[in-house]
C-alpha cells in the first residue's frame, strides 16, 4: 500500500487491529498499534475501543485496564461511554464493582 503512495490512516489500522483481535492474535494487534503510532498516525478512540473489546473476549479485563491508562497517558483520546459499557459487564462479573467507579472517575474526560 505504502510503496504505492497511499499511506494507511487511522481507519485502516483499526481495520486491521479489528481483524487481529477477531483471529485472537493480540500480541500482533498491539505490535499494530505501536506501529501506527511510531509511523505518526495515533489511535483514536475507536482503534482503542476495538482493542479492548477484543481483550475482554479474552478475559483479559486487567489487560483491557491497563491500555486503558495508557490511552490516557498518551493523551489525545478519552474514554467514552461505549468503553464503559463494554467494561462494566466483565468487571461486574468478576465481582470488580469498585474497578469501575476507579475507572471511570480516573479516566472520564476531565470537564469544568
């Protein structure tokens, strides 16, 4: 694609993250991320969303957390009702209630 002159966007990344995480192949999905955002294209929300979905069909929930903070650290995105949603299921699940409300009120988007 690249030696074509069409760079890949943010789209097409999370396309391909998607794809990865549906074959369960998250080691290369966040290789994919690192990647995208070495080559100057930075996750959005939805590249982020796509990732954590696929962790948490894993039962991955702490694995889902962490990139969840580092989302935050990165700055640029923010956690959105649709990552709360897919979140609160499995922690609820796992008897983590208190994990959500830490979550949350640590990563919601800071307003005045």
């Amino acid at each position: 694609m690249a030696n074509k002159g069409c760079l890949p966007d943010v789209v097409t990344y999370t396309v391909l993250i998607a794809a990865l995480c549906e074959e369960g192949r998250m080691g290369e999905a966040k290789d994919m991320m690192t990647q995208m955002a070495n080559k100057g294209c930075l996750p959005n929300s939805v590249t982020y969303n796509v990732f954590v979905q696929g962790l948490l069909k894993r039962n991955k929930t702490d694995d889902a957390i962490l990139l969840l903070k580092e989302m935050d650290a990165r700055g640029g995105c923010t956690l959105n009702a649709t990552t709360i949603l897919m979140l609160s299921e499995p922690l609820r699940r796992e008897g983590k209630d208190s994990v959500i409300f830490d979550v949350v009120i640590k990563l919601l988007p800071k307003k005045v």
